[in-house]
C-alpha cells in the first residue's frame, strides 16, 4: 500500500493507491476532488490524514486488499484503530468518548468504541466537523447494545402482535354499550379518537378509532380466555 500526502494551497490532497480504502478516507472527512482525481481535507485535519496514511502505509499488501469492499461485506471484520467524522449539528453535538456505536460505512459495517473524539473547523467550507479515533468494539461493549437491539426488536413484534389480535376481533360484531373492564389503548390518532381494548374477563372488545363513541358501530367483541390473557400480557409488557 502507497499513500502520500500533499499540500496544494488550503487543501491536503490524499493520493496512491485509495480506492481499497476510500471508506477510511471518507470517515476522517475526505472529499472527492473530480479535477485531480485525489481525495483532500482541510488543513485542520492535517493530523488525521497523516495518522492514516501512515496506518495505512504501515499495513501489510495482504491487509489493504482485505480492505477493499466485498461482495458480502461482514461488520465483524474490522482491525486496528479508524477515524470518522461528520457535519456538527450545532454547537454541542460531538461524538462521545467510550460510546459503541455502528459505522456503515467502514469495511461494510462494524461496531466501534469512541476512544478520543472533538471538534474542528473546515476552513474552506466553514463548517464545524466532529471528529472521532475508534477502535473496534469489545464483546463485552458489544453485550449491551445488542441487548437493547433485542429489546427494541421485541417491542415492536409485541406491538404488531397486538394490532393483528385488533384486527382479528373488529370482524366480530357487537351491539351493546360500553362495558367495563381494563382499558387499553394500542394508538392515538392526531385529532384525538383513540384504537383501544376494553379486556372484562374472558371477553375482548376491540374499538376501532371512529370520530365518535358509538360502540354499536365501531366495536367487535370476542369471548377467548386465551386470547383476552395474551393481550393483557402483551400490554403488561409494553407498558400500556
């Protein structure tokens, strides 16, 4: 691998071999100069460029070539330290240093830990960068953040579970006044009528959100033990 670093006026162009690895460019703020055919930074990401030619020059032929998109790309097989960056989007946003976060962009997709981050000054776009180094995340980093994904994945099939059962006990018809029982409400529409279960027992009602309280036509009701304790677990469980 060959990467040199030149200074043309404000601009540091990044040139060499680049295309294996343009992600790690473009993550410490490279832009694409179509004339020259190189990428460049500004002068404040001076150390940032010379940091990863050097990592990069310092890797094996082998390594450069692994560095090159796959067809198939595994967000398990990253090595070494990276940087990224990205437009600030005022003037408290930063990347914050010992978070785990995913990265798209670098070598198809990894999780990193944030391990030194701030904030510098593009002079020829005048705009505020973040700026991060990352180091690949640990297995022990990685736990919570796949729990939470888990969780989050979860959630959403419990919510989808309940819209369907809504669905399911609305084709059944009803006509009676509201009854009593547990109340649970599964959405909320803009102007305020609601989708709703009314659980009483082994009976479901499952109302859907007319712009009125007139349960004789917007309400299906269903007897099912099993059914009326599924939803109640399901609403325990999303905290409706």
């Amino acid at each position: 691998m060959s990467i040199s670093i030149r200074i043309q006026g404000r601009r540091i162009y990044i040139a060499g071999e680049t295309y294996p690895v343009k992600d790690q460019i473009r993550a410490i703020g490279a832009k694409w100069d179509a004339d020259h055919k190189m990428w460049w930074v500004g002068l404040t990401a001076r150390a940032e460029a010379e940091q990863l030619a050097a990592r990069l020059n310092a890797a094996p032929a082998k390594a450069s070539r692994a560095a090159a998109p796959a067809r198939k790309p595994s967000p398990a097989k990253v090595e070494g330290e990276f940087s990224v960056s990205r437009p600030s989007r005022d003037r408290h946003d930063r990347y914050e240093v010992g978070a785990c976060i995913f990265f798209g962009k670098i070598n198809g997709g990894c999780y990193g830990t944030i391990i030194e981050a701030g904030k510098s000054k593009d002079d020829d776009d005048d705009q505020w960068m973040c700026w991060a180094r990352v180091r690949p995340a640990t297995e022990d980093e990685l736990a919570p953040v796949r729990a939470r994904r888990e969780a989050a994945a979860s959630k959403k099939a419990d919510a989808e579970r309940l819209k369907a059962i809504h669905q399911q006990v609305r084709r059944q018809s009803f006509d009676g006044p509201r009854p009593e029982g547990r109340t649970i409400v599964i959405e909320t529409q803009p102007m305020g009528p609601q989708t709703i279960y009314i659980v009483s027992g082994e009976t479901v009602y499952a109302k859907h959100p007319g712009y009125h309280d007139d349960w004789r036509e917007t309400v299906g009701q269903v007897t099912d033990a099993a059914l009326a304790s599924e939803i109640v677990a399901l609403a325990d469980r999303l905290g409706l």
